[in-house]
C-alpha cells in the first residue's frame, strides 16, 4: 500500500469514527438508561437520583431507573460502571468517595479511578460541620486539641472508612500532632446522635444535615471543613481560619460514564442535565434536601478530579489511613 492510500485509509477511518459518533448522539438514547447509585436507598445521592429520574426521562425520552449498588466504600457500583458497555446506557451518579478516597484507602481497585470513566458534570458540592453538644466545653477546635494535648480522653465520630469526615479529622490529628479516637458510624445523622448523646467528643455531619440545628441551637459548630465561611452560618470559622488547611475536604457529587463512550453522547447527557440544573423545581426539591445545585462541565469535574486524587493521596498517607 502507497503512502497516498494510507493516508486515505486513515482519512476514511476518521471520517467513519466521526459519523459513527454523530449516528450513535443522533439515536442516543433509543431504550432505557440505568443510573447506578452506589449507596443504599433513602441516602441523599439516592434522593437526588430519584428526583431527576423522571425528569431526566422527559427530557430524554426514555425510561431512567435508578440501581442501588452499595459496597465496598461505593467502589462496587462505580466498578459495574466502568465495565458497562461504554453506550451511554449505563450512567454513574456518586461521590468523591469513589474516585479519590475508597481507591487510596481501601486497596484491590478494580478499576482505574482516574482513566476508567468520563465525567459528565459535577450537580453539588458541600462541606461537612464539626459539631459538638450545645453544652459542650469546647468552644473551637483550638479547645478540643488543647484537651488532647493534656491527655484528655478525646474522641470524634465520622462517616466511616474512607469518608470526607474521616480525612478531615485524620488531618487535624496530624497537624496537630495529638491522638483523638476517631469513632466511625454510617452516616452524618448517627454522628450527630453520638455527640449529642455524648459518646463522643465532637463529630462530623454534612452541612445539608446540621446548618439548620445549629442555627436552632440543637448543636454548636466549631469549624466548617471548607476554605470560606458558610453564608448561612458566618460566625463559624473554616478549617483553614482555625489553622488547619489540610483538613478542608468538600464532598462533591457528579455523574459518569465510562471512558470510552462517545463524545456526542456525553455531550447530549451533559446538555440535559445542565439545562435540568437550572429547573426551579429541581433546585427547589434539592434546597430541601439541603442540597444547593452548583452544576460544573465534565472537563473542569476531571481537572478537580485528577488534582484531588494527588492532594487526598498524600494526606491519606500521612494519616496513614488504610483498610488494605
């Protein structure tokens, strides 16, 4: 084969990929799509996946059923993801949890976090609170460390293994330089029941969860893991103001697909959600889920994904967090 006829051959290919693409966008969806949740039913992101489900269905014209995977620290639906057929059919809705936590904590991934999946776009992000009970002693973080310090009996409750919660209480260890118990529970509400209960020092909660207790007076907040001050709480002091930079880990929640799925399809998904984003209904059904819609494109979700993953990697290490 000549030069010229390769160059062909390479142009006609090109040519058939490009319309193969425009083909499968233009048919896309032509049956039912699958979201893939990897946590149980009745959590947040599950709510979240069944508000949209119907919507997502009238704006696509297909059926959206929502599949609950949980496991494995989420790695178990993100896994069933990563193998799907790379058709626009099989959708993942989850957290950080799954991409640049579980993965550097857990071990045996069987999957690439960073290379197995393309981002379609990021719906929210939010920080968790430090809580402590209303009568607690502790009145900043800079107390709690300080009790430690002396040899005080101090522990905290968070999420469980590789959770937000674990990283930013592992780091104020850390940087402090103190040893405090870290207590793990299922969610931000058994947390909360901890420390009011006072089984714990002080603990972790969402702030979806806890902004609407501690503006009650039901718990007092002693930092939010963010760099900026809540505007809906801005007396309390950010992690970073507290001293503690390492310890500012936000959750983030976004949508997947697998790698090797087709730009155009992508990019379709990608325009529905964004134009359902801005669906007064749907931003009113996520405020009181406590979820305040921030929608990011795929591109810049890859971009904060590959930067978190190095950042929580070295944190993950000096915490020397592992269930390896």
């Amino acid at each position: 084969m000549t030069r010229f006829k390769k160059m062909l051959t390479v142009l006609s290919m090109s040519v058939m990929a490009v319309a193969a693409g425009t083909a499968t966008a233009a048919d896309y969806p032509n049956r039912p799509i699958k979201v893939i949740v990897p946590y149980g039913a009745g959590g947040t992101i599950d709510a979240m996946a069944r508000l949209l489900s119907p919507k997502l269905q009238a704006a696509l014209g297909q059926p959206v059923v929502v599949d609950n995977r949980p496991g494995a620290g989420t790695m178990i639906g993100a896994d069933a993801v990563a193998r799907a057929e790379p058709d626009g059919y099989t959708v993942f809705m989850g957290s950080n949890a799954a991409f640049t936590i579980s993965p550097q904590v857990m071990g045996k991934v069987p999957y690439d976090p960073v290379r197995s999946f393309a981002a379609v776009g990021t719906l929210a992000a939010f920080p968790n609170l430090i809580v402590v009970k209303p009568d607690s002693p502790y009145k900043t973080l800079a107390d709690v460390v300080q009790a430690a310090k002396k040899g005080g009996n101090i522990s905290y409750a968070s999420f469980g293994s590789g959770s937000t919660a674990q990283l930013s209480g592992e780091a104020i260890k850390v940087a402090a330089g103190v040893d405090i118990t870290e207590i793990p529970y299922k969610s931000g509400a058994q947390c909360v029941q901890a420390v009011l209960a006072g089984d714990v020092s002080y603990g972790f909660d969402t702030a979806i969860g806890a902004v609407q207790r501690v503006k009650q007076g039901q718990l007092r907040a002693l930092a939010v893991t963010s760099a900026t001050r809540l505007p809906d709480l801005p007396d309390v002091p950010s992690v970073v103001e507290a001293g503690y930079p390492s310890a500012e880990v936000i959750a983030w929640i976004g949508v997947f697909l697998p790698a090797a799925t087709p730009a155009p399809i992508q990019n379709k998904l990608a325009a529905a959600l964004r134009k359902l984003m801005d669906d007064p209904e749907i931003k009113s059904q996520f405020a009181k889920l406590g979820v305040e819609v921030k929608f990011v494109d795929g591109e810049a979700t890859m971009r904060m994904l590959r930067n978190e993953y190095v950042r929580f990697g070295k944190l993950i290490e000096a915490a020397k967090i592992s269930e390896k």
